[in-house]
C-alpha cells in the first residue's frame, strides 16, 4: 500500500510559495510559504509541514490507542490527542526538535494507570511515532 502527496513551489524559499495536493483530496492545492510556516501561527495563510506531521502523528496514534484499547476490552467513548511539533533554529538550519501527544480519553471501566501503559504502547508502536525516531517523542495521557 502507498499514500501520495505532492507539493509544487515557485520562487525562492523565502519569498516563494507553494500549494500541496493529496490523493484522497484532503489537500487540494493547499497553500504553503516560508510566511505560513514560521510566521503567521493562525493557520488562515495555509499548511506547514509541521502542522502536517502532527496531524499525521495526531491520527496515527490515536487509531493505534483505539484499536490497542478495543483489543482489550475497553472500547473508548471517545479520544482527543493534540499532537505539538516543536521547530527551532539551530545556528544555520532549522530542526525539529520534539513531538509531544496530548491524549484525553473517555473510556468506561479503564483505570488512570491502565489508560496511561495503553497510551504508552501505542505512543511507541503507531507507525507515524516508529517513523520519527529521530526525535523525542512524549505523552501526557489523562482519562476525562
């Protein structure tokens, strides 16, 4: 199985812009710039790839905490994870530097400790969090 996307840019990487397009259409020429990606934090200008990353990193995990807690037993009334990528400017390039995942589940008959492990397995095991390794990923879990 393939997932696509793709991205065109005209002009510098500074002044230039771009639009991103995925398969399903969720992106249908999304607008993306150097401005939507380190200045203007409201989103209204377009997307960035960390806004990207943590949506992609959000949906991963909490399907994969979902299933985890089902196979379980616990079938969950509901889950909301913020997923927060931190970017920062490191001498001469830009790196991200962590993820955090902030999930907040309803979950009949789960303890606190019990929800806290299930989301710690799928923090490590959902295939968005495998794919980056190279940074700190951490959790905050609480039940509603």
């Amino acid at each position: 199985m393939k997932r696509k996307s793709t991205a065109t840019w005209k002009g510098t990487g500074k002044e230039g812009s771009g639009k991103l397009t995925s398969t399903s259409g969720a992106l249908k020429d999304t607008p993306y710039s150097f401005h939507t990606r380190f200045v203007s934090e409201d989103g209204k200008a377009g997307t960035n790839p960390e806004e990207l990353i943590a949506a992609a990193h959000a949906g991963c995990f909490t399907m994969a905490l979902s299933f985890s807690l089902s196979n379980a037993g616990y079938i969950p009334t509901e889950l909301n994870t913020e997923a927060s990528v931190d970017i920062e400017f490191m001498t001469d390039h830009f790196e991200i530097q962590s993820i955090h995942l902030d999930v907040t589940g309803k979950v009949p008959g789960i303890t606190p400790e019990t929800f806290a492990e299930m989301a710690a397995g799928a923090k490590d095991n959902c295939p968005v969090s495998k794919a980056l390794r190279a940074v700190n990923i951490s959790l905050t879990a609480k039940l509603n």
